[in-house]
C-alpha cells in the first residue's frame, strides 16, 4: 500500500511498524510520563486553536511539546482522540472542585449550578474547541461520536445526584435524574452560547446569572411534586 503523501491530514495518523501506533492506536512499548502528557495537552491545545482541526498535524504538536512523534501516539493514538482529550482537559482546568450546594432551595442550588457550567463551557479555550468540532463534524463524524461518549463528571455525576435526593426528599418529581440533569445543562448552555456568539462575546455577569436562573426555574416547575 502506498503512503498517503506528507500534505494529507491523513498521513499523520498512519499506524505503523516498530513502535508505530497499530489499529488500535497503542504503540509497541507505551511510556505514560505524565510531564510528557502535560507538555503535549497544553501544546495541542495551543496549536488546535490557532490552526484549526484540519490544519493541525501531529508532528506540529510533537514539536511544541518537546516530545517525539511517537510519544504523542503512545499516549493518545491519533489525532482525534487527542483533540477529544485537549476539550477534556481544558474544561477539567475551570471546573469547580467545591460540592454541589445544597441549600433545600432547588431554584437557588440550580442556579449556582448553572452558573458553575457555564464558567467552562463559555471559558474562551472549551468553547473555540467546541466551535472547530462542529465545524470539523461533516468531515470527521468520528468526532461526534468520541464527544458524546466523554465523560463530563458534573453532568454525569453531582448533578443527577442532587436531582436524585431532591426527588427523595419531596422537594421535585424526578423520574430521570440523568435525563433531567442533560436537559437542564442543554437549556442553558444554548442559551448562553446564542447569547456570546458560540463563545466569541463576552457574557456578563448579571446575564450569565439570569441564563442560569431561567433555566433552574425551567426544571423546578417542570419537576414540581
């Protein structure tokens, strides 16, 4: 089979022989340093948004971070798996350590909730990521498909499991916590990205806390008991 030529997106993702990532995207002898997969985020990061998707090729990111071609595939193994674990990291760097609040108040803690959304998926690296992988999915649907199987911790964790103890309490009917909690984020998140120009605006505070609390209002009167 004849190699794709240097110029072509897809020569970069080759797997190979010799400590060459294979089908699966694993190299012969994986070394998982984590300064090398710092250095590598942070450089694909960088180079994704000033390059775009397409434009961006592994070698450029290698040679920012500092590491081998090689190195990159080893610990990612291939460029779309990267550029799925840039979007990771880059929400992951903003997101709110602290527990849910739970104050007995669904309104007010859903409020504070959205607010805490919002400040990652409008934090100016998320959402130029965001903006390449809508642009990228006609060519590349295997983006979509990586995007929806990430794991976004709040979404999929603290919030349907506040959900779920306000359905147990009597203070909302949750039937779905999971599917609530999706819809709630959905509402004001699109919201908020119409608001900003999908994150090319800023969005001030008083408006991204309305955003918020029309949403959380949203949910608590849909969820009444």
């Amino acid at each position: 089979m004849v190699p794709p030529p240097p110029e072509s997106p897809e020569y970069h993702e080759q797997p190979g022989q010799n400590g060459q990532p294979g089908q699966n995207g694993s190299p012969s002898e994986p070394r998982r340093s984590p300064a090398k997969r710092r250095a590598i985020l942070d450089a694909a990061v960088q180079t994704f948004c000033d390059q775009g998707y397409k434009r961006t090729s592994v070698d450029a990111i290698a040679a920012l971070a500092g590491v081998g071609k090689q190195t990159v595939y080893g610990h990612f193994g291939d460029k779309a798996r990267l550029f799925l674990a840039a979007v990771d990291d880059a929400r992951a760097a903003h997101e709110h350590p602290e527990p849910l609040a739970d104050t007995g108040d669904p309104r007010a803690d859903l409020t504070e909730a959205g607010e805490r959304i919002l400040d990652v998926a409008l934090e100016p690296r998320v959402a130029a990521l965001h903006r390449l992988t809508i642009a990228e999915l006609p060519h590349h649907p295997e983006l979509q498909r990586i995007w929806r199987a990430g794991s976004e911790p709040f979404l999929d964790d603290a919030l349907p499991k506040y959900l779920r103890s306000c359905d147990e309490r009597g203070l909302l009917t949750v039937p779905d916590p999971n599917q609530a909690a999706r819809q709630f984020a959905y509402l004001l998140i699109t919201e908020a990205r119409v608001a900003t120009a999908y994150g090319t605006q800023q969005l001030a505070g008083p408006l991204r806390r309305a955003i918020a609390a029309r949403a959380a209002d949203l949910i608590a009167r849909a969820h009444r008991p």
